[in-house]
C-alpha cells in the first residue's frame, strides 16, 4: 500500500524500525571487536572520497586488526546512482563477501542499503525495489554505516535514495525507496569524524537535518511519537550549528548536531517528509546539486506554503529555534519561524536560490558532471519556464509529497519551485 492510500482512510499508523546505535566521541574505534561480534568475515567498504583520508584506513586497519577481510569500493558519487549500486553488487559478489560497511554520508549509506537489497535478490537491478517495501528477502547481509556528517539520518532509517540512469536522459528520475529490509543493524555516529568536514558542506548538511525534522512536525501524518524528537532535533539545530560551521573543531557544536541529525532521522522514519525533499530530490536529479544545499534553499520556500494550514506547529517551532514568542499570536510567531530559518541560512552562507548555485558555489557541486546527456545539454540551473516546469511535475510524482501538510498540485506546486529558482528571500518575509 502506498503513503497516499495510507493517508487517507485509517487512524492506524506504523512505526519503523531503528537499528541499535553507538553515538558519541570515539565510538568510531569500537567497529572492529563490533564487527567481529556480528560475525563479519569478509566485508565490503563502501565509500565515497574518503580512501585518502585516516577516517577510512583507520577502520579498514581495525577491522583486519580484528581478522577480518576488507574490499573497499570508493566510488559511491554524490546523489547515488544506480550504476554506484550495482558496481558494488558486483565487487561483492566476485570477492565473496558477508558484510558491509559504509563510510561517509547519506550517499554512502543509500548505497549501500540498496546494495545489500539487490544482494539478497541475487542481484536483480536496485531500480526494481523502488517504492514502499518492494524487496521480498528479509534476510540481507549484516551492514554497519558510520557517519562522517551531522544530515543524512540514513545510517538510522528505513529510507534509501537513488537517481536512475536508465530513464530519459532529459527526464532524469531520482527515487526514495522505503523498506524495513533496508534498514542498518549498527548505526555509528562520532562527531570527531565530522571534525574534517567542509565549511559549506557543514551547513549544507545541517539544513538536511532542519528539513528532517520540521517536515515531520508539520507532516499531515501527524505522528505524535514523532513530534518531540522532531522538535528537539529543531533546537539542537539552532543551537548548534553555527558553532559547528564556523568553528569545525568545536566539540559541543558538533557533537549537538550529531544529537540533531540522529533523532530527527528518527522522526521522519516513521512521520513522514514533504516537498522540500521532493524539490530537493527533483533538482538533484536534472542538476546532481548536493541534497543538503538543495533542502536548505527550498525550506524556507516550503515552509512558507504550509504555514496557512499549520500555524500553531510553526509557532512551536519558533520557539524551539530560539525565538521569544510571549508576546505574539500564532501567526506571527509562525512568521518569525520563517525569518529565523533565512537568518540560519544567511548566518551559514548558503546561496539563497538555486540560480545562484555556479560551479565554484560549493565544494560538493557537480554541475555538468552527472552521467545522462542532460546534465551535457544543462550546466546551470536556468530557471526558466521548461525548468520549472520538469522540477515540479517530478515534484508531484515524489515519494515524499504525500505527507505534505498542505495539497499539492501543479498549480499550487509550480510557484514554490519558482520561487526556489528565481525568487528573492526578502519577499517572503514583506
């Protein structure tokens, strides 16, 4: 059954899995005797570019410490591919391997779920379990993620995604698949792994988690064991991540959104996204820009679209992003939560459009880089009319949209895209 068929007739809601975790400074030096205790033999690595760095050799080196075998395969691209995937099914398979670990974030991790997936399906293409709970093998090899960014969530959900390179090469498709299969059975997050981590990416991820946790606060699931990790992710957010993107080495600054990222993965799981994933999932796919840059310059955008049916929520959030709210209704509280979500983004140097986003904007930019002929035919982000009409038409096909609180459709859709191409942020705000 589908999100859209679940959201309509039943009170009933479900509740996912999350696999057991180790959170905190050194829990990195724990995988080897960790893995041993799984019964790991012969693992497959999976990484993005990390090989040259010690975060990667210091876990290879403490896992054959422990007698244990590694493959490493380090060539997991931002925003995964299909081809990424099953590269890896293959290395896997030729070396005989009975385990995984990913390294790195999102990416590495969506990866790698979808590869222990086409695994226990002997290899059938990973394209074939998009959607809800598609996979039909439970028993898929033992996978251990360990994060090196404060966004992602993937090391903790049941969520994975996957841009296909088989489609149209001028509609490129980027997917969420869902699957309890999926899910990890060790999560690792030590926010000293994250003390290397880029300026801009550092705040780009960190919006990711803005996003993960407000999108199930005001989902139309309104999942209320959701609500307060959500809105506690929101506040550890704003009071962390200018320490964290500013000051990389900053223990409490990263070890907060650590926190962030971990629990609000843990909201969304089971209480849903909305369209500032699904823009975000549908730039990536036309222009392969990273996902966190993507959600932070849609949030603002989206949260202004559902605040009309949701006042209330954004003015909790308000408060818990640090705003004094005595003295004010809900709607205006809602407003200041708006103007202290582009003060964030303005205070981390986020560009403020996707127009905006050139091939020296940010570190993780892949513009003209991607593996179909548009991303050839495409090196900027235009914004004009053609533009904004594929993003939102593959908006309206999103796994994410059903869960937005607000209804969605090309006309009500369309000018939120726009908006996120070409808008002025300062508009929202008059």
């Amino acid at each position: 059954m589908q999100v859209d068929e679940l959201l309509k007739p039943f009170p009933i809601k479900e509740f996912h899995p999350f696999p057991r975790a180790l959170l905190g400074p050194g829990s990195h030096e724990l995988i080897g005797p960790e893995a041993l205790k799984m019964g790991f033999k012969k693992t497959l690595i999976m990484t993005s570019g990390l090989r040259g760095t010690d975060i990667v050799h210091k876990i290879s080196e403490s896992m054959k410490w422990h007698g244990i075998e590694t493959v490493i395969y380090d060539q997991v691209e931002s925003n995964p591919k299909d081809y990424n995937v099953m590269d890896a099914v293959k290395l896997y398979q030729e070396n005989t391997c009975d385990s995984f670990v990913s390294i790195g974030g999102g990416s590495s991790h969506d990866a790698c779920k979808g590869a222990r997936i086409s695994v226990a399906h002997d290899g059938r293409n990973v394209n074939e379990f998009e959607g809800f709970n598609q996979s039909e093998n439970p028993k898929n090899p033992p996978h251990i993620a360990v994060s090196t960014t404060a966004g992602t969530g993937s090391e903790t959900s049941w969520a994975y995604v996957i841009t296909d390179t088989t489609t149209d090469p001028n509609n490129p498709h980027k997917y969420v698949a869902f699957d309890d299969n999926s899910v990890a059975t060790l999560a690792i997050d030590d926010p000293v792994l994250y003390f290397d981590c880029p300026i801009d990416f550092t705040a780009q991820c960190g919006f990711d988690v803005l996003a993960h946790a407000s999108e199930p606060y005001v989902s139309r699931l309104n999942f209320e064991p959701s609500l307060g990790n959500a809105l506690r992710a929101i506040e550890l957010t704003a009071e962390n991540l200018r320490a964290a993107v500013w000051n990389g080495q900053d223990l409490p600054g990263r070890e907060g959104m650590m926190y962030a990222q971990y629990i609000a993965a843990q909201a969304f799981n089971s209480g849903g996204l909305g369209i500032i994933h699904s823009i975000s999932h549908a730039v990536s796919a036309f222009y392969d820009t990273h996902h966190g840059l993507n959600n932070a310059i849609a949030l603002p955008r989206v949260w202004a679209f559902n605040m009309p049916v949701a006042y209330k929520r954004f003015a909790k959030i308000a408060t818990a992003m640090g705003v004094d709210t005595t003295h004010m209704t809900d709607v205006q509280a809602a407003e200041a939560a708006l103007a202290a979500s582009i003060r964030l983004l303005r205070d981390v140097g986020i560009p403020e459009k996707f127009t905006d986003v050139t091939q020296d904007s940010y570190s993780k930019n892949r513009l003209g880089q991607g593996p179909t002929k548009f991303y050839e035919n495409e090196k900027t982000i235009t914004g004009n009319d053609a533009d904004v009409d594929r993003i939102t038409n593959h908006v309206l096909g999103d796994a994410c949209t059903p869960g937005n609180p607000k209804e969605c459709t090309f006309t009500t859709v369309r000018p939120v895209v726009d908006h996120c191409l070409n808008g002025d942020l300062d508009d929202l705000l008059s």
